[in-house]
C-alpha cells in the first residue's frame, strides 16, 4: 500500500518507542522490513537525581532528540499516562512527557500514544497481562536472546512494537 506522500509502508518503516520517566527513560528503535519487525537499538536514558527538574528535562529533549537525529524514525510511539497516587510523580513524569514530545514535533514525527492496557492486549493478547509476561513475549516477538533491562527499556520495546502491530493493522492489505 502506498500514503499519500509516495512511501511504500509495507516495505519498511522506523519506529522509535518510548517509555516517559524522570530518572529513566525507556528508547526503543525497531524496524519493520517487509513486514517482519526487529529491533535496532534499544536503552535507557538516565538523568542525575541530583540536578533540579528543569536540567533533567533538558537533559531528556537532548537525549531525546539526539536519538531521532541519530536512528531518523519516522514516527513516535509514546506511553499514555496513567493514575498514579503520588500526584507530585504524576506532573513530573507529564512534564518530562511532554519534552519527549516536543522533541517529535521538532523534528515533524508524527505521534502515537498508548495506555498500558492497550500495550498489554496488543503484545499478550490480554489487557491483564503482568509485566514479566509483557516482558517475555516482546523479546519472543523481537528474538531477542533475553529480556532486555531495565524494565524502562524493554517497556519502550512493547510501546514500538505495539505501533507496529498497529499501524500494520491499520494501513496493510491482508
């Protein structure tokens, strides 16, 4: 199938995945060839507990920005907030969301977000799966020799990956 702008996506397309933090930020890059997807590159961001909000925020865009300088994605995949008890986590997690998204539409990414559940039901097949099980699947699906740490980095992993079953599903003739 072929968008508007001439790309051929069931050839290929780079997806980098993210899971927002303060102190660490999961990156994925992951790569759909023919549609078969792989992982590229994949880590995590980690900023100084001891530096004020605002240098860690700008430590994140950096980082962030330098990734899609880097690998060249061509969209975004990010994980949606969800409630959290400690309101203070909350608002420093959404702002340090919100540089990450900065960074794409600096850069003209287009951006997907994603609930946790919906990451869940895409990558195990149900909106309850637990973390390990989240975890192990997405290095099945990625043929990854293990499962990749931190946590933060194999969740930015899932967050790709259910882009990528996404947009197959929604812009691939069966």
């Amino acid at each position: 199938m072929t968008l508007s702008d001439g790309r051929d996506i069931t050839t290929s397309m780079i997806i980098i995945g993210i899971d927002p933090g303060v102190a660490r930020i999961g990156w994925a890059i992951v790569n759909i060839v023919q549609r078969n997807v792989s992982a590229n590159a994949y880590g995590c961001i980690i900023t100084d507990k001891s530096n004020p909000i605002e240098k860690r925020l700008l430590h994140i865009h950096v980082a962030v920005s330098d990734l899609i300088n880097k690998y060249h994605p061509e969209c975004m995949s990010v994980e949606e907030l969800f409630f959290q008890k400690n309101a203070k986590t909350a608002i420093t997690v959404g702002e340090a969301r919100g540089v990450i998204m900065l960074a794409a539409a600096q850069t003209k990414i287009p951006l997907a977000s994603y609930g946790p559940m919906v990451v869940k039901q895409a990558i195990c097949g149900s909106g309850s799966a637990e973390k390990s099980q989240i975890q192990r699947m997405t290095a099945k699906l990625l043929k990854l020799p293990t499962i990749p740490k931190p946590d933060d980095t194999a969740d930015a992993l899932a967050i790709a990956l259910t882009h990528a079953y996404s947009y197959r599903v929604k812009y691939t003739k069966t």
